[in-house]
C-alpha cells in the first residue's frame, strides 16, 4: 500500500497533484489530504486510489474553470474539460471533502463540472459537491453527440465503458441538470439541494430549453442518458430540496438527456420547489417521454412528513411496484 500525506504545512507534499504523480500506476494507494483550500484542477487516472480529507468542510478543492472559457486556439472549453477533479482508473474512493467549481452561474459562463467520475467503481462518502449548472458528471457519454465538438475532453475518442458508482452521505448542489450521465450510480442518504437562480440577474430571463413553458425554473436535478438495460440513477432515503428562495414547483427531479433515461426517488424527503409534474420531459414539460423509467416511491414532504400528492405527475412517470421498490433497496452497486 502506497500511503502520502498533503498538508499545507507539513506533509510530504503540499499540493495534491504532486501526491497523485507520486503514486505507482498500478499500486493501491491512499492519499491523505489535510486541512485547508486547494486551488488545484486535478486529473487522476491511476489504477486504485483513494482520497481521504480532514473533514466535509475542512478540506476543500476548489477550481473555476467554465465551458464557455476561451482556449488558445480560440474555441471554448466546452463542458467536459471544465471539471475541477477527474477520477479514472478501475476504483476511485474519495471521502471527508468538499469538491467545488467556483466559477458561477451557468447562464455566464457554461456548464462547469466540479466532479468528472469516471472509474470503473467510485465510492464517494462524506463529500460536498458543489456548483451550478452540470456539478457532477457520471460517466459515460452516451455514444453520439448532439452539437459537433459537443463531447471534447478526456474521453471524447475512448469506447464507452459502463461505470459503477456509490454515494453515500453525500451533499450536492447545482441548478441545470446537476447530477448528469450514463452510469449506473446509487444516492443513499444524501441531501440534494437546487440552487435559486432567481437571484442571478442572468438567469431570470432564461428556462435553459424550456420554450414551450413560460414559468421560470430554477433547474433539473437530474439528467441520465443511459439505456433501457441500465439500472440509471437511483436515490434512497435523500433529501431534496431547493435553497431558500425557490420558487413553489420551480425544480424537476429530472429530465432525459437522451430517451431511455432511468431514475428513481425510493423513500425521499422534497420540499414545495419541486414541481407537481415530478419529471420533466427534455425541451418541454409537457412533452411525452415514453422510453425513460422515472419514477419515485415512498415521497413524503420535507414540511409536514405526509405522503406526496403524484396526482398531477407527467404521464410518463411511472408508478414503481412494491417489488420493484424492494429489488431496489436492496440493490448493491
């Protein structure tokens, strides 16, 4: 076991990307981060490592980087190369931290990644992720873009490969489509929070793909683009919220990024931001989404602890059967 210590003061190294490069390709590893604000855009592809911070609030990996900055070559950066951590490899494990991009609201300056989680198995525990539009991206891509340069980053020309992914105590803030991709990832026990995008001037103007509705809304908490044949995104026993000021009904729990999109919500906790529909269809509410498996079961309010209303749930949203409910409970990752 290959074990390091980063330490602003007296570790034996005082940045973490340092640490990373230290580290055997193939040789399990820990690296052990200590108290303190790093300002460092790390991309970590070494076989099986694992991050320990000194504390959710303690240690903190900040980075602000936007997909609408311009490179060199006069592109822009695009949104897979404007993480503030990238995690390959076969197994990532990071816990007791806070991983944030800094840069702000989405509608300035792009989509921003605070995680790009990539390993064939991530295991985050005790990590803040915080951000606005696009927080965490959990890989893969689907397999064809929709704008042509759409996916450049680091693993635009790779085979899609799917990834296992866990988090667990976890807390997560964004606003547009801020928990995003193909994998197939379990939420136990974490607080999901909607940023209010009503106080950026920028954002009051925009609905971010919503023209066929002129109610403003705050975001979309989730955005899977796997198959029908993936388990998608499943939340258990969460707690999702929108921050202070959200507008009642402002906040879906999802949207498709691409049709077969599968999410659910097993014994959640929501507050009145998010939307009587649940789900929303991609580009419209309204708009019929018969491929996706969204669904949720076991929702109470954050207020009152009663049942949720799902009358007014989109069409398309599914009524989870107790079975189904308990294969995934009990489902493992």
């Amino acid at each position: 076991m290959f074990e390091v210590h980063v330490s602003k003061e007296n570790g034996d190294y005082s940045a973490i990307t340092e640490a990373i490069q230290a580290v055997p390709y193939e040789e399990q590893a820990v690296i052990h981060i200590g108290e303190g604000i790093y300002h460092e855009k790390l991309f970590c592809e070494k076989s099986d490592i694992t991050f320990i911070g000194a504390g959710i609030d303690k240690t903190i990996i900040e980075y602000n980087d936007g997909a609408f900055d311009l490179m060199e070559d006069g592109s822009k950066r695009g949104t897979f190369r404007s993480y503030t951590a990238f995690f390959g490899g076969k197994r990532a494990v990071v816990k007791n931290m806070t991983i944030a991009n800094t840069v702000g609201d989405g509608s300035v300056h792009g989509q921003a990644l605070a995680v790009y989680a990539d390993a064939d198995v991530c295991l985050f525990e005790n990590v803040k992720l915080t951000g606005h539009q696009d927080t965490l991206f959990c890989a893969p891509l689907p397999l064809t873009e929709r704008q042509k340069n759409g996916f450049m980053g680091p693993r635009v020309l790779n085979p899609r490969k799917k990834t296992r992914q866990l988090y667990r105590n976890c807390e997560i803030y964004g606003d547009v489509d801020f928990i995003f991709g193909g994998a197939d990832a379990v939420f136990e026990d974490c607080l999901i929070v909607c940023n209010n995008r009503q106080k950026n001037e920028a954002s009051k103007d925009s609905n971010d793909g919503d023209k066929a509705d002129s109610r403003f809304i705050n975001g979309y908490i989730t955005a899977a683009c796997g198959t029908k044949d993936d388990l998608g995104f499943v939340f258990r026993n969460c707690t999702i919220k929108g921050e202070e000021g959200c507008a009642e009904g402002s906040v879906f729990l999802g949207r498709p990024w691409r049709d077969e999109a599968r999410t659910v919500f097993l014994d959640c906790k929501t507050d009145k931001s998010i939307a009587p529909e649940r789900f929303s269809g991609w580009g419209a509410i309204g708009k019929d989404q018969p491929d996706t498996y969204y669904g949720e079961y076991g929702s109470v309010s954050l207020e009152s602890g009663e049942a949720i209303d799902l009358s007014k749930k989109n069409s398309f949203v599914r009524d989870i059967t107790e079975e189904e409910y308990k294969r995934l409970k009990q489902l493992k990752v």
